[in-house]
C-alpha cells in the first residue's frame, strides 16, 4: 500500500512505494502529471534513499528544462528558415526573368549590327567596284577593300573575346572570394557553438554546487530563477546563431544565383558571337564566288551581283543598265 507523499521543494510529489521512492509530475512540455520512478544513473529499480531520490528528481527536471529550450527554438528556427527560403526562390526566378530579357535585347542588337554591317559593306563595295575602271582594277580594290573589312571585323570579335574573358576572371574572383567569407562564417559559427556548450557546461556544474550548499527552499527558489535566466539566454544565443547561419546561407544562395546568372549570359554571348561569325562567313563566301553575264558574256563577275531577268537569264549590273534604257 502506497505512503502519504512527503511535500518536498521541487515540482510534484515525492512518495515511497514498496520502500522506493516515485515522484508524480508534470515536467516542462507535458500537459498532465505522472509518476516517475527515481532511478539513478546504472540502476534498474528506484532508489530507497530519499538524499539519493531528491538528487535524481532535480537532474530529471533540469533534462527536461533544456529539451523544451532546444524543441522551442528548433521550431523558430526552422520557421524563420523556410520564410527566407520562400524569399530567396522568389529572388532568384526575379532574377532569371530579368537575365533573360537583357539577353534576348543583346541578341536582336547584335543580330541588327550584323544586318547593318553587312548591308553598308555590300553597298559600298558596289559604289567602288562601278566607279573603278576595269575589272582588274576593281578586283584588287575589291580585295582590299574586303580584306579591311574583315579585319576590322575580327578585331571586333577577338576584342569581344577578350572582354569575356575578364568578366569570367572577374566573376571566378568573386566567387572564389565569397565561398572564402563563407568557410570563414561557417568555422565562426561552429566555434560559437562550442563555447556555448562549454558555458552550458560550467553553468550546470554551478549550479549543481549551489545547490548542494543552500537549504531545500533556498535551492528550489535559486534554481527556479537560474532555469529562467539560462532558458532566456539560451533563447537569445540559438536565435542569434540562427539568424547568423540564415545570413551566411543566404549569401551562399547569392552567390550561386549570380554564377548561374553569369554562366548563362556567356552562353548566350557566345551563341550570338558564333551566329554573327557564320553570318559574316557566309556573306564573304558570297563575295568571293563569281559567275558569267549571259548578255555580254563577261565573266568573273561576282555572283552578289548578278540579276535575274524575266527570261530567266542572268546578267551583269551594266547590262541591266542599257536593258532598261
């Protein structure tokens, strides 16, 4: 049959049961009480010694105090988290959009500065090509022309090349620089957590030897006020490590969001820079083939400047001339 419990300073009741004491309460984070038997550290059975009891109640009650701390604050952390998460995708789809646009306004400009190019270096070939007399002269001239042309236009692209490249040596520095910063948050944050168990460490200790000093009420009423202050602390020490780890993953997030962004506008510079190239092959391939006037039946006529009649036939720009006088 179960003894009168005998009230103690701690939560709950102590009572002995079959010569072993029990302890009813309800710990930090439950909703009702219940009987607990006090088992030391090793032991199977509950204790018969009160001193020994009292001792096993207080280290049940403080476990308990730090694993609703822990529970509270994983809750807020993972909250916060998955609240910048959200924002960070939410950047980073703003981000791609607005990559995108710039490349496809890069393309068409490019595209448009090609078009142009070729246009002006087909008319003004032509100008000079009819203002020359004979047609080894206009050749030379033609070729030479040509051939400045194409040099100024692979001038452009290798001083186009070379601007890419420092942008990717630029962009490879910073990215090199920013998982530096963030190796030396992450070391930072760990040795913050360190310290921290230490001093959780040492203050349970303290406590400890506190309590074994002072009377039974001096130590219930010391250690209620100490577990509010090192739950308070311990609040504010994880929600700063939190915030501290959300920044430094955050970063990260940037930083990837703008290699991304980086490895994707060289692609479409590229694509664009091999469109124009085979572009500006093609027209000079052009230049270069030639054909015969089945008027006057002149030949090495280039072919750029042959016109189709009616009939079929081709004919050069003089013929074409006299046929519409």
């Amino acid at each position: 049959m179960a003894k009168a419990p005998a009230r103690v300073t701690l939560p709950g009741s102590l009572y002995q049961k079959n010569g072993r004491w029990w302890w009813e309460v309800d710990l930090p984070g439950e909703d009702k009480p219940t009987a607990r038997a006090l088992k030391p550290a090793g032991s199977r059975c509950a204790t018969t010694d009160y001193q020994e009891a009292e001792e096993t109640a207080r280290e049940m009650w403080r476990l308990a105090i730090e694993a609703e701390a822990k529970a509270r604050i994983t809750a807020r952390v993972q909250a916060r988290a998955e609240k910048d998460n959200e924002k960070v995708r939410a950047e980073a789809a703003d981000a791609i959009e607005k990559a995108q646009t710039e490349c496809e306004k890069k393309i068409k400009k490019s595209k448009r500065a090609v078009a142009r190019a070729e246009n002006k270096a087909k008319v003004q070939a032509e100008a000079r090509l009819r203002a020359e007399e004979g047609y080894k002269v206009q050749s030379e001239q033609a070729e030479e022309y040509y051939a400045g042309e194409i040099a100024k236009i692979r001038q452009t692209i290798e001083k186009a090349k070379v601007e890419l490249e420092e942008k990717d040596r630029a962009y490879k520095e910073a990215l090199a620089e920013a998982e530096e910063n963030a190796r030396s948050e992450a070391r930072a944050r760990q040795e913050a957590e360190l310290r921290v168990q230490a001093e959780a460490k040492l203050r349970v200790e303290a406590e400890q030897s506190a309590a074994q000093e002072a009377n039974a009420r001096q130590e219930a009423e010391a250690r209620a006020q100490n577990e509010a202050e090192l739950r308070s602390a311990a609040e504010q020490r994880a929600e700063s490590e939190a915030e501290a780890r959300t920044q430094a993953e955050s970063k990260a997030r940037e930083e990837v969001t703008l290699r991304e962004q980086a490895e994707q506008r060289a692609g479409s510079e590229a694509q664009a820079r091999t469109e124009a190239e085979a572009k500006l092959n093609e027209a000079l391939e052009s230049m270069k083939r030639t054909g015969t006037c089945e008027c006057c039946g002149r030949k090495d006529i280039p072919e750029n400047e042959l016109d189709k009649i009616d009939s079929g036939q081709q004919l050069c720009p003089d013929c074409i001339k006299m046929l519409r006088r």
